[in-house]
C-alpha cells in the first residue's frame, strides 16, 4: 500500500489578496517560511512538485533534506483574463459573471478549459504512481497547487465528492492512501485517510 501525502503550497501575496494565482510565479510570503517550518513529516521516499516557485519554496522547507521532483503538468490552472484578479476587481467583468454562474465548469476566458486542466493534472499522477511502484516506495508527498488537488481528487478521491469539496487552505492538504499496481491497472482510488491542517 502506498502513502501519498498531498499538499497545498503556502501562502503568497497573491493569495492574501484572494486573488486567482494561477501561472503568475509568485514566491511565498516571508512569514509564511515560519509556520512552514512547524511541521514536521515522517522521510519520504520521494517528493514531488508543481515547477512553480510557491511549490518548490514550500517542499524545500518542509522536506528540506529530499531532492524535488518536478512535474511539469502539476502546475496550477491559466485562469487567463481572471489571472492576478480578485472577486471585486472582477464584479463588473459579465465573463467572470458568466462564469460564476456556471459553477465554474464555463471555460476561464483566454485562459484553461477545467477538463484540460483535470487531464493535465492526472497525467502527472499517473507518472509519479508508476515511478513510486518502478521503485517500491511505500511515501511520497506532492507539493501542489489547490487547484491541482481538487482536480484529482474530483476524479479519484474516495470517498467521492464535488470538486470544490476538495478545497483546501494554504499549506494544507490530505493524507491518502492505495495500491499503485491496481491504480495502474485501471482501479483508480485515492482513499482519504485524513486531513492536514495548519494551526495559524
């Protein structure tokens, strides 16, 4: 049986603003490196990132004795004309109205289609399960973005849920669990077996 441990990078400037953040590479905040470095994992037999710096500067700092993986289709949606906006700046956008009122299944406007974006982000996994089974790694973690997580576990995560039933705050994530070779073969399930939450 295979843990993955799931995580949301920390927090950035972007993200205090509730902006969407999706490819601008913001770094995280300063203070944010602090509440990081109060966890504290168990070793990983590998870990995994997003190419985006938030990613890669929140794994460094959680598992700083691991060399980073990156997987370049775990990078975070192209929310296009939304990109670096919030809900106020977008309030008289009637694209921004258009999507909100389709749940946000409507495509982002010069940006990704969410069904793109959800097969990008399985791709990845199903990469990073096949080298954790190649290998015989019994832990591994992914350092990733919100939209990342609830993209897999929308299609994978057991129990089911909606998509944005898996959302999860900065630095926060879930622990899971299943059998790569059944993933592989075609069984795919990433059974919850609890949920990573920072204390601010």
């Amino acid at each position: 049986m295979l843990k993955l441990t799931m995580i949301r990078h920390g927090r950035t400037l972007g993200n205090t603003k509730g902006r969407y953040i999706g490819i601008t590479d913001e770094p995280l905040l300063e203070q944010e490196r602090e509440v990081l470095k109060q966890y504290a994992f168990e070793d990983m037999d590998a870990v995994y990132t997003s190419p985006l710096k938030r990613c890669v500067e929140t794994a460094s700092i959680l598992f700083p004795e691991h060399e980073l993986v990156t997987i370049p289709e775990f990078r975070e949606c192209d929310f296009g004309e939304f990109e670096n906006k919030n809900y106020q700046e977008l309030s008289d956008n009637p694209n921004y109205q258009a999507w909100v009122d389709s749940g946000g299944q409507l495509a982002f406007p010069g940006g990704e289609d969410r069904g793109l974006f959800q097969m990008r982000c399985l791709e990845g996994l199903e990469k990073v399960i096949r080298q954790a089974v190649e290998n015989q790694w019994e832990n591994i973690a992914m350092v990733v973005h919100g939209g990342t997580i609830m993209a897999i576990l929308d299609r994978y995560g057991i129990p089911r849920a909606d998509y944005f039933d898996w959302h999860v705050n900065n630095a926060e994530g879930y622990l899971l669990r299943l059998n790569g070779e059944h993933f592989l073969a075609g069984k795919r399930e990433l059974v919850v077996d609890g949920r990573l939450v920072v204390k601010r």
